[in-house]
C-alpha cells in the first residue's frame, strides 16, 4: 500500500482577524483625535468671527474628521484635502454658472467633481460635498476660495502637529503628494 502524500490546499488562506468594525481606538487615541479635529473647527469658527465671514462647512468637518480620527487613509492625506477641496469648489463653480443653482445641478456638480477627483488620483469624498455646497449656496468666489484654501491648510497642518503630540500615534501625513 503507497503511503499517502499529503494534501497541500491551493485555497487563500484565513484572514487573521475576522472582518468587521475596526478595532476600538484606546480611550486617550479617542480623545486626542476628537479635540484635535474639534480645536481646529473651533478655530475655523474663530476666524469666521473675526472676519464677518462663514469659514466653517460642512465638508470642512468631515475632513477635520478624517484628517484627525483616519490619518492614514488615501482620504485624509494632504493632496486629497486640499486639491480635492479646490477641484469641488471648480467643478461648483463651473457647474453653478453653466446650469445655475438648483439640486439637479448640484447633483451633475457632485457627479463631476467625483469623476475628477478618480481621475486626478485625489479622493476626498468631502470635497464631493463642497461642489453641492457652491452650487445650492454661491458664494462669491473671490472670498469662499481663498477662505477654503486657507481652511483645507489648517486642517492638513492641525493633523501633522497633532500627530506628533502623541508618541503612538499613527504619522500624519502617510504622504504629502
């Protein structure tokens, strides 16, 4: 009787870890990013204050939230916030003064600045938000650009001074361009 050769399995192996929600952040990794990303809205609102001007979106929020809570995510790098932002804030222009302001045209506007963000290789999915903000809102653009340049700055800078403040936390950026 030969003896058996054993059987080798050309199957993936197991992922270690099941999939599913992420794994609990530590209470201080908790705290630090959520005032991290509230000391840099606030500021934002600050600066509102000071010049009489809204310096505070919505899609602002969400990259302070991606920048502080996933710092290692293609989304929260710096290319993709910033660039990403200034592609929204085109493409909500563009759209705002060729199809006016509407949701069907805040809709295209979104759908346009996605399509460029895949292509320029910048995801930012706030910056999505930016586009519909510009088309349903239309700021004047000589003050809402430079305002959200300057804000998209901050949150980038905000994130690579907090995660040096902790020792464990992960480096922001992964990458700068």
């Amino acid at each position: 009787m030969p003896l058996a050769t054993p059987r080798t399995s050309t199957a993936p192996a197991a992922p270690a870890t099941a999939p599913g929600a992420p794994p609990r952040p530590s209470a201080v990794a908790a705290f630090h990013s959520v005032s991290a990303a509230t000391t840099v809205l606030l500021a934002l609102v600050a600066i509102g204050a000071a010049i009489h001007e809204p310096v505070l979106i919505p899609p602002l929020a969400a990259s302070a939230a991606l920048v502080h809570s996933a710092p290692t995510l293609p989304l929260a790098q710096p290319r993709g916030v910033v660039v990403g932002h200034l592609i929204g804030a085109a493409c909500g222009y563009a759209v705002l003064t060729a199809l006016g302001g509407s949701a069907w045209a805040a809709a295209v506007a979104a759908g346009l600045t996605l399509a460029l963000l895949t292509l320029a290789r910048t995801p930012h999915s706030p910056a999505v938000a930016t586009a519909v903000v510009i088309v349903l809102q239309a700021p004047a653009p000589a003050r809402f650009v430079p305002l959200l340049f300057g804000s998209t700055v901050l949150l980038v800078l905000t994130g690579y001074a907090g995660s040096r403040i902790r020792r464990t936390a992960p480096r922001y950026p992964a990458y700068w361009w």
